[in-house]
C-alpha cells in the first residue's frame, strides 16, 4: 500500500509543476490549494531536494521549483523517494535476505511477476502524463 508520504509528494509535485511559470512556488500555498497540512509537507521535502527532484530557495519571495522536467519525472522515481520499497513481499525488497525457500517456492515467479508489472506501470507514468489529465 502507497502511504500517505508517496501520495502527498506526488500532488505537492503535480502542484508545483502546474504553478511554478512565475518562479519559486511557495508551499503554503500549495497546502493551501491542496488541502494538506504545511507541517507534513515539509517532512517530505527534503528527500525530494535531496535526490534532486526540487529545488527551494529561503525567505520572501522563495519556494519550490522543479528541477526535473515533468516528462522526465516519474512516478516511479517519486514513490521510490518517498516509500524505499514497493515489493509486493518482504523476500523481494531490496536488501532482503536470501529467503530459504525461495529455490523451492512455488509462489515466488508470482510475486516477481506482480512486481515488475508494478514497476513497469508506475515508471511508465509521468507527471506530465497526470498534469494531462
């Protein structure tokens, strides 16, 4: 399940993306359009500057600003940021241990499966594709 943290940087992205043609976007008022709290906005953004995804800028007059190009940006590469892991099973996140069964299981093309039709259709999504819609 996508938690609040992977839903929330992609509307605070989608946001940004859609208000920044005059500069800086300030996050009070993307709270504001988008009905989110600033305080858990702001627990979000620093992994989102950190991998190079946004970038601020202090004070009057600043805020936030893409620095990806909505068409290079993927929800992928969002819900990685924000969730670490997307597997559908604890045997195939990263850095799992070796399961002991996994060369005897019969589930375990299943879950690969599940998993990489996940990955391909979130890394096939945009933010230019939502901004679309």
């Amino acid at each position: 399940m996508i938690s609040t943290k992977g839903r929330y940087a992609i509307r605070v992205l989608l946001d940004v993306a859609s208000n920044q043609q005059d500069g800086y976007v300030p996050m009070k008022d993307v709270a504001k359009r988008q009905g989110l709290s600033l305080k858990y906005i702001e627990q979000i953004l620093p992994a989102l500057t950190r991998n190079g995804i946004l970038e601020g800028v202090p004070g009057k007059g600043g805020g936030y600003r893409l620095v990806v190009e909505p068409k290079k940006l993927t929800i992928g590469d969002i819900l990685r940021i924000t969730e670490l892991n997307l597997a559908p099973v604890s045997c195939l996140q990263v850095g799992a241990k070796e399961c002991k069964r996994r060369s005897t299981c019969p589930t375990i093309d299943f879950w690969q499966g599940l998993n990489k039709v996940i990955n391909d259709y979130i890394d096939s999504k945009t933010i230019e594709d939502l901004l679309k819609n």
